[in-house]
C-alpha cells in the first residue's frame, strides 16, 4: 500500500512542473514559439494549477487513508506536503479575477512568494520532478529581460534599421531614420498629467522616421512597461483613442503603487518636450466579442461602465457614425452610454 502511496505523488509532482513551465506572460517564449494567445496560454496556466491541487489533495487522502497514527511533527515529508498544499490553495485563492485586480500589486508579490515556497517544499517532499518545470521558465525569464525588452526598445536585437527611408506623418516627406524604431521611439512619445490624478501616454500610430504603422481594435489593448520604473512590471491598458485616430493614446488612472509611480513621474505640463523616460509597448492584445464594425449586424450600442475601459469602443462608434451618416448606404448605430 506504501508503494501505491508514494506513487500517487508523481501526477502532482509533474503537474506543478506543467504549471511552472506554462507561466507565461503577454511577451513569453512560449507564446512566441507555439503562436497560442496569451489569454488561452493563461488559461492553460490556470487548469495545470487547478489540477494540481486535486492531484495533491489525492495523494495527501492516499497518504493519510493509510496511517492510524499521524505524526506530523517528527516527519519532514508530511510537513513540506501539508506547506506545499497550504501554498498552492492560498496562491489560487489570491489568484481570483477580483482580487487580481483589485490588488494587482499584492497579487504579484505574494505570487512570488508562494512560488519560491512551492518550489522548496516540494523537493523536500521528494518532488524533485517539479525542477523540470524551472527550466523552461528559467530560459523565458532570459527571454525576456535580455531579448524582448531590447525588442520594444529597439525594434531589433541589434537596433539596425528597417529601412532607409520613412515618411513623415503630417507632410509624408522622406525623413532620416532612427535606429531605435520600436512601437513608439522615445523622441515621439507624450507622457503628461492629466486632471483627477490621471497620467496620459500616447504617441503616433505612424512612427515619424520610419513610416511603421501600429494597428489596433477598438476594445483592444497593450502591457506598458517604465523601466525606470520597474523593468519586470508590464501591465495591461486599453487604449482609449480610436484606431481612426493619427495618436494611439492610454489615460491611466492613478489607483495603484505603480500607476502613482508612474503619475508622479509624467510632467505636468504636456509641452515640456519628449518622454522624461523610455516607455515599453507591447499589444495589441484582446478582441470585442461582438461586431462593431457592421451597421448590419447592430443598430443600436448600450454601454455600462464606471471607468474609462469603454473610451475606446465608444469613440470608434462615434467616428464610424459620422462616417455612416455621410452614407446613403448604411445607417449609422444608435449610441447610449451609462455611467456611473
């Protein structure tokens, strides 16, 4: 019976190594490589973790099925399996959709923590199939710190340019290139406070020196990184400018450790000149769930909101409004927003 015991802690074991391989983030090697969305790689995430619990809650109920007399204190084994589960219960909980966002910042940290004591407690366990998991997370974190990141700063690894002319986005004249070029060059990029504790970034959808257009959905949205700020922390925006617009545009509210960093930082004056610091972007990411774009398929458009999620629909609708009342084929959509 001992033997089926310790036997039915090798599914948990490789479980947690699935969840630890399959922690990805919008910028992952994973994602890169397997060309599956970051929510349905997040998804896959999730369900490892999930099952893992149940795997570990199994063989905690083999073990004790099999034992008159616990004695927990004297045993190692039984004290890293019982902190093990503890760390992978109380890590799930926190990872709750409400509570993710509206404690993002703790959610990071103790995501962390707990997974340095997940890890530890199971190789005292005898989990040392769980190390495997570390390796590809290992080379992804290197991927990256040292690879991406250059990436959206860059434009390449190597920051060579993409071409030898580009086009103003005003005159459309031919302008020298940068050799910098990645979604928005530090020289192009506005970042300025706003009123009601507000930080707006924005910056051409047509970058000036290289003629690159960067297109998005309305409803869609990017992960921002200040590496002044923090190189480690991307976190996710919805764009509040319409895709029709020359500017891609974020208004972030200041609700957080990060964001008050970041409003703390930005100017308050928006004529200042360029960015004070380097912004990273990296999107667009999502999609709506329903057509916005053919009048055939809604005439009318009611959104409840209580922040400025929705700007970006709401103001989409509102362009390709007037662009169907200029129409004699096409009837515009009737708008309604409600907000708290």
């Amino acid at each position: 019976m001992n033997c089926d015991v310790k036997g039915s802690g090798n599914s948990p074991s490789i479980a947690v190594a699935a969840v630890f391989a399959s922690s990805v983030r919008n910028n992952s090697l994973l994602v890169a490589l397997t060309g599956i969305s970051f929510k349905r790689a997040l998804f896959y995430h999730k369900l490892f973790a999930f099952v893992t619990i149940i795997l570990t809650a199994l063989h905690g109920l083999a073990y004790i099925s099999t034992r008159n007399n616990l004695n927990i204190e004297d045993n190692p084994k039984v004290m890293s399996g019982m902190a093990a589960f503890i760390a992978m219960v109380v890590l799930y909980l926190l990872s709750l959709e409400w509570i993710h966002r509206r404690f993002h910042e703790f959610f990071v940290r103790t995501h962390w923590v707990l997974f340095i004591v997940i890890l530890v407690a199971a190789v005292i366990h005898g989990g040392v199939f769980a190390l495997v998991g570390i390796l590809p997370w290992e080379i992804d974190l290197v991927y990256r710190l040292a690879y991406r990141s250059r990436i959206y700063s860059n434009g390449t690894l190597c920051g060579r340019k993409p071409r030898s002319l580009a086009y103003d986005l005003n005159t459309r004249t031919p302008t020298k290139t940068s050799k910098k070029y990645g979604v928005a060059a530090r020289d192009q990029l506005e970042i300025f406070q706003l009123a009601h504790d507000i930080t707006c970034i924005r910056f051409p959808r047509v970058r000036l020196d290289t003629g690159d257009e960067f297109k998005y959905k309305a409803g869609q949205y990017a992960f921002l990184c200040v590496p002044t700020l923090s190189s480690l922390e991307w976190h996710p925006f919805s764009f509040s400018s319409s895709p029709h617009e020359d500017y891609a545009t974020f208004h972030i509210k200041a609700v957080g450790d990060w964001t008050m960093k970041l409003l703390q930082a930005a100017p308050e004056d928006r004529n200042e000149g360029k960015a004070p610091f380097e912004g990273l972007i990296d999107g667009p990411y999502g999609n709506l769930s329903i057509d916005i774009e053919d009048s055939a398929t809604y005439s009318h458009f009611v959104f409840f909101a209580e922040d400025m999620g929705v700007t970006s629909v709401y103001r989409e609708l509102a362009t390709q409004s007037v662009l169907f009342s200029q129409s004699t084929h096409f009837t515009s959509p009737t708008l309604c927003l409600v907000c708290q």
